[in-house]
C-alpha cells in the first residue's frame, strides 16, 4: 500500500505529456514585425522554458497588444493552458494560433493537447474533444510526418480511448512501429505507454531501460523509471535513477526535488530536508511543483521524523500559499485528529 502522498501520477490520459521545449514553436516570420513584438514572443518562449509560466503569458499578452494576431504568441498561451490544466484557455488560444498558421504541424499538436485536456473531464462533449484530439493530432501529422510528438499523441488515443471511440491496442501497436521507424528511442518509449496501459510491469521497465541505453544523455527515460520505482515501492531503487538523473542535469531544481521525494519513501529524512529546503529557496524554482507542494513535502519529512510541530508549521505555511492545497488541508487534519494538543 502506497504512503499517503506518495501518488506519482504517471498514468496519463489522451493528453500527451512531452517536455516543454518541444511544444514551443520555433519564431518565425509573421509579416512586419518590429522587433519589440519578435523580442516579446521570443522572452515568452524563453520563460516557459524555464517553468515560468506566468512571466511567460504576460510576455506573450503584451505581444498581442502589438499584433492581437500573432500566431506565435496565441500558441504560447495556448502552452500556458495547458500548464494550467486550463483546456478552454489553452483550445481559445490554440485554434487562433492555426488559424493564422494553418500548416505548422506543431501549433496543431498543442490544439489538440487542449481538446484532450477537455475529453479528460469526462461528460456529454468527452467523445467529441476525444475526436477532435484525434483530428488535431491527425492534421499535425499530415503538414509534418515525422512529427514524433503528434504520433506520440494517436498512441495515447488508441490505448485510452474506448473502443466504440476509435481506440484499440491493435492501431496503438501500429502507431509504434511508425513511431520506431521515425526514432527508435521513442519507439522504446512507445512500448513503454502500451506496456503500462496493459500493466505489463517488467516490459514497461525494459522499455524504460532501452531508451535510457539507446540515447544516454536524455533524463525522461530516467525520469519515468523514477515514477515507476516509486509506484512499487522500490524506493531505493528510485534514489539510484534519481542520482542518475542529477548527473544528467546538475544544475536541475527539479531533479533536486525529485531526488528529495525519492529519499522521503526511502526513509533518509535527512537528505530529503536538505533537498526541500534547496527546492525551496531556489530563485530558479519553477511553477510547479509550487511552494505549497514543496512544503507539504516537507512537512511529510518531519511528521516521519517525529518533529510534529514542524510538519504542522509547514503545512500551515503551504495552506497560507495554497488554501486550497488538499494535500496539506488532508495531511493537516490527520495530524490534528491523531494529537490533539497541536491544534
């Protein structure tokens, strides 16, 4: 049984989750920019690199206020929906972006990220944002072929989608081999979705171990081993991937928070402190995980480590950010029940 808190999150929907830098679009050229529009489009791009959103999506709002029709800027908004789980943002913002560029392949990509955020909600429209996930995905492969990325995406339909909806293991098993032909390391990770949607454990870690062994300087493939060790409970085994991984991207906050969680399972609270504390106090903390996570996460250290008072401090402190953190309101409460005298 998992500790509480200790969900990973791995399992995805029909949205494809891939690393920022791919969804951004390359800049350029949209009729007679000046270079304050171009420097505004190019900053946003930058600060959604770097995780931070908001300073990205005031850049890319001020870019609209000098050319409401930038497709550019409409996509990094349409990106900043996305990371704010806010698919009617992300869809409005997406279908202005290709309306003013029809062809790229990438900017249909992100579109079809927001209908599959929307499917996700569940309801009478799921089916239909499941078919225009589909059609996005279907669109920004045909303007771009080897689109990975958009393949990636019909894989994710086909394992999660009913099949009644146009989903099947049999099309996710055709789409990645067209995937292998394009890339074979993701052609790994391909093999990796369809083994975890069948919950096929040992051939999701040989998946995850082939593309780590196929392209060594890349940390996804360490990052959902990570995910999958913690899931199990192999949690010593997950502070190896996690050390893995900080050599892969030393300079990484998020590998430190990571490597932080993974020696919280693992019961060395020590380092696990140490690796909150750094998360915290970074300057190059990224939007999420936000404050209020890292500090719940740091409240968990020390309700293990027997310092109570501490753990409730600190979920207090990540309510004040966050009151609406239920982690923190969940973790508070227990807390309070169990001793009393804390209130």
């Amino acid at each position: 049984m998992q500790n509480r808190g200790q969900r990973t999150h791995r399992t995805v929907g029909w949205t494809l989750l891939i690393a920022l830098p791919l969804l951004l679009a390359a800049t350029v050229a949209w009729g007679e920019e000046s270079a304050d529009l171009d420097s505004l489009v190019v900053r946003g791009d930058r600060e959604l690199s770097a995780g931070r959103t908001e300073a990205a999506a005031e850049l890319f709002e001020q870019a609209l206020e000098i050319e409401k029709k930038d497709p550019r800027a409409h996509h990094g908004l349409a990106i900043v929906g996305l990371i704010r789980d806010d698919p009617d943002f992300a869809v409005k913002h997406g279908k202005e972006a290709v309306k003013r560029d029809k062809k790229n392949s990438r900017y249909h990509l992100t579109l079809a990220n927001g209908y599959g955020m929307k499917a996700q909600r569940g309801g009478l429209s799921a089916m239909f944002n499941g078919g225009k996930y589909k059609q996005e995905c279907k669109l920004a492969i045909k303007y771009d072929p080897n689109n990975v990325e958009a393949h990636m995406g019909l894989l994710y339909f086909y394992v999660r989608a009913p099949g009644i909806a146009g989903g099947g293991m049999d099309k996710a098993e055709e789409t990645a081999a067209v995937i292998a032909a394009i890339d074979p390391y993701q052609g790994h990770m391909a093999r990796a979705i369809i083994a975890e949607a069948e919950e096929d454990h040992d051939a999701e870690e040989a998946a995850y171990l082939a593309a780590a062994a196929l392209d060594t300087t890349r940390w996804e493939p360490w990052s959902r081993l990570g995910g999958f060790y913690l899931e199990r409970e192999r949690n010593d085994d997950a502070v190896r991937v996690y050390e893995h991984i900080r050599t892969l991207e030393p300079d990484s906050v998020l590998v430190e928070y990571g490597l932080a969680k993974s020696h919280l399972f693992a019961g060395d609270l020590e380092a696990a402190e140490r690796g909150f504390k750094v998360y915290i106090a970074s300057d190059e903390r990224p939007d999420f995980p936000d404050e209020a996570s890292a500090r719940w996460r740091l409240g968990q250290v020390y309700e293990k480590g027997g310092r109570l008072d501490e753990a409730k401090a600190e979920w207090e402190t990540a309510l004040s950010l966050d009151p609406d953190h239920e982690e923190a309101t969940e973790s508070l409460q227990a807390l309070e029940e169990e001793h009393p005298d804390l209130r």
